[in-house]
C-alpha cells in the first residue's frame, strides 16, 4: 500500500473524570463503552455516545490495576491492590460480584475468547485460571519468581502467554498446565504481553524501552523494535494482525507496521506517561490511558485498507502525529508466521442485500442470547453470595443458641 493512500490517525475524542493515573482501557465488542480503571480505586465506564453520562464504579479499596470486557460486552472483569477481582455489570447499577484471587496485587485479568474462563497474574507470582460462571478456582500456574505482570489467553484458549519481573516470558498449556516455554531475551522487565490474532506470535513489552515479537511454534525472536526513549508500558494488537500500537513513558505512543518491521507513527497527547492502549475489536479505534489522568480515544484511519472502508482524518489541537520515515529498522524482520497476512480485504460486491440483512439479524441475536447468557450468570452469582451470608448469618445464630443452652444448663 503506498504511503500516500494512508490517511493519519487523529484525535476523535479525550475523557477526564479519573483522579489519579489510569492503569487499563479496554472497548466493549460494539464500540458502545469502554473502560477504564484508575490509580484512584474506581473503574469508568464511559459512553461512546456524545452527551451520554459516564458510570463511576466504586467497591474496590485500593487501585484498580486492569479492566477488560467479556467478549460479548455484558461483564467486565476488573484487579486491583486490595487482591480482589470484581466482575461488574456495566450499566446504571454498577452491581458487581467479588472474590478474592490472591495473596497480592491483582495485576492482569483477561477474558478467554469464548467467555467462558478468566485469567489473572498477580505480585504474589502466580497466575491463576477460574471459571466465570461461580468464578470457581480451576488451577494455578507457579513458576514465575517474581511478580506476574500480565497474563493472557491465545485466541484459541489453548494457551497462556505471562509475563514477569523475573524478565521472563512464559508459554503454558492450558490443558496440562506446564510451562512449554521460556522466553529470556529481554534485557528488563516485562510489562505487557498478548497474542497476535492469528495465535501464531507474541508481542512483549519491556522495562528496557523495547518491544519484541516472537514465533511461538518455533519458539524464536521474530522482530525487535527500539522505537520508544523510555519503559514501554503497554501494547496492543490490531485485529488485522498487520499493526501493532505501544504506550511508553516517554509520553508517546506508536504505531507499528509488522508486515514492513517498521515504525510508521509517533503519536503526542498525553503529558507525562502513557501507561496503557488497546485497539477495538473491529480496530477502527483504538484507546489510551496516561498518568495525566486522561483516557483519549484515537481513529485510526491508517488502516482503511486492512478494514475494507474509507476513514477521514480530523484534526485536533490537542494532539500531534508524526509519521516516520522508515529509519527506524528492525534487528531481524522474519515475519514469516502467521504475521504475513494479505494487507487487503477483497469485497464480494455481488453480495445479496438479503443474505447481508439476514446475517446481521442472526449476529445481532447472538449477542443479545450471549448477553442475557452473561446477566443470568451475574445474578446467579449475586444470590449465590447472598446465600453464602444468609446461611453464615444462620450458622452464627445456631451457635450462639447452643451457646446460651449450654450456659442454662450448666
């Protein structure tokens, strides 16, 4: 695709209620919400919609480390420092179920593809697999020897990629639950890790001011970027799998393109830090987290090939890109796994407007069988915990009955 067909990314919209740093942002599937938690101990929800209010969502005790939205957008799961997860129905009554996950700050919480499990990595150097329904403990995975920063599931649930301040990365299978593999290139620790959308590579994030991808078949560094002057924070896929957009302390954010192993722009808006980024599902968007307090929503426009749709740049005053040269190189550019993917969409324009209409309708269904899937889960789990404190409250009651009997009697 030629430079010149490629339209800047641009400034869409910026939101400020948090007060303190934010920590994690994550888009619901249908762009509606997104998320955000916060050094100030409360998890946002804002609307996409203009004029549309924003929920500020408080039950944690100290700060909210992570968010991310279930994958049909009706949950979202949230870790903070007060060791607990939360999962929070994101409307007006901010209902949320409680357990406690582990022994330490909750770092990382990560939805698998079909919503089915959850997985969260933790400073108390574990990383653990519950069920969403009951949040039932499944299995812990325990050989990290220092905190666990980031933990997630590849696309296809069969495996978990950690990573750690013990400045490894770590492969797992999910069904035998053994470390597969160890990845130990990186000269610092390791901030962010996720899986490329094909499930085929890495991507991490590292104290060192790099960002390096590998091939997890054949367990080697594919690319190495030094783009970033200071700690990269966080990283976040494209859909396409063609893109790749990092957050770094040195205030910026870039964009990365996988298939030519080169930076393609540098994005200025936040003042201070930038600690988080995450593209939509559909990766029409993407979002940004700083120290600064503010939550920015970016279009990303350079990808009108990759999504098959035209996207106009608007311009705003508060923010300034950058595009790059191609002078930053990669050390090794093998993109030879699943990375190379055709950089255009073809369109069948011979489409049938029913067949279109009919899918939309069947897609939209799901969502909604998924989503009520979702809200009677939640529910369950709500009354389970009433249960548990009624049946507790019952317990106390009986034991101090038998207490005063025995008192009469002696």
């Amino acid at each position: 695709m030629a430079a010149g067909c490629r339209e800047d990314p641009s400034l869409e919209r910026h939101f400020k209620g948090h007060r303190d740093a934010v920590t994690s942002v994550d888009f619901s599937l249908n762009k509606k919400q997104l998320a955000s938690g916060s050094m100030d101990s409360c998890l946002m929800i804002w609307s996409m919609k203009p004029q549309m209010r924003a929920y500020r969502f408080v039950g944690h005790k100290d700060a909210v480390m992570c968010v991310h939205f279930s994958p049909s957008g009706h949950l979202v799961a949230s870790g903070s420092r007060d060791k607990t997860v939360r999962l929070w129905v994101p409307s007006v009554k901010g209902e949320s179920t409680v357990f406690k996950a582990h022994t330490a700050t909750v770092r990382s919480v990560h939805f698998s593809s079909d919503g089915q499990s959850l997985v969260t990595a933790s400073n108390d150097k574990t990383v653990k697999v519950w069920t969403v329904h009951r949040q039932k403990f499944l299995f812990s995975l325990s050989q990290h020897l220092n905190w666990v920063r980031c933990a997630r599931f590849s696309p296809d649930g069969r495996l978990i990629v950690s990573a750690s301040d013990d400045k490894t990365v770590k492969l797992w299978d999910k069904t035998s639950r053994e470390c597969i593999h160890s990845f130990c290139e990186h000269g610092g620790f390791v901030n962010h890790v996720d899986f490329h959308p094909s499930g085929t590579c890495i991507a991490a994030a590292g104290t060192d001011n790099t960002v390096k991808v590998w091939d997890v078949r054949m367990n080697r560094l594919l690319q190495h970027y030094q783009v970033h002057s200071a700690v990269v924070n966080s990283l976040s896929f494209h859909p396409s799998g063609n893109y790749l957009v990092t957050a770094s302390n040195d205030s910026t954010l870039k964009i990365l393109d996988l298939l030519e192993g080169r930076l393609l722009y540098t994005l200025h808006g936040h003042q201070g830090p930038a600690t988080c980024v995450a593209f939509s599902r559909t990766g029409d968007l993407f979002a940004s987290g700083g120290s600064d307090e503010q939550v920015m929503v970016w279009k990303t426009n350079f990808d009108a090939a990759d999504c098959g749709e035209v996207l106009k740049t608007q311009k705003s005053g508060m923010s300034s890109v950058i595009p790059e040269d191609g002078t930053h190189q990669t050390l090794q550019s093998e993109m030879d796994c699943g990375i190379h993917l055709k950089k255009t969409k073809t369109q069948d324009s011979g489409r049938n407007h029913e067949q279109q209409e009919e899918e939309t309708s069947l897609a939209n269904t799901l969502e909604h069988i998924m989503g009520q899937l979702d809200v009677l889960t939640q529910t369950v789990s709500i009354l389970e915990q009433r249960l548990t404190l009624t049946e507790d409250k019952l317990k106390e009651c009986l034991e101090n009955q038998q207490k005063i009997i025995q008192n009469k009697a002696s």
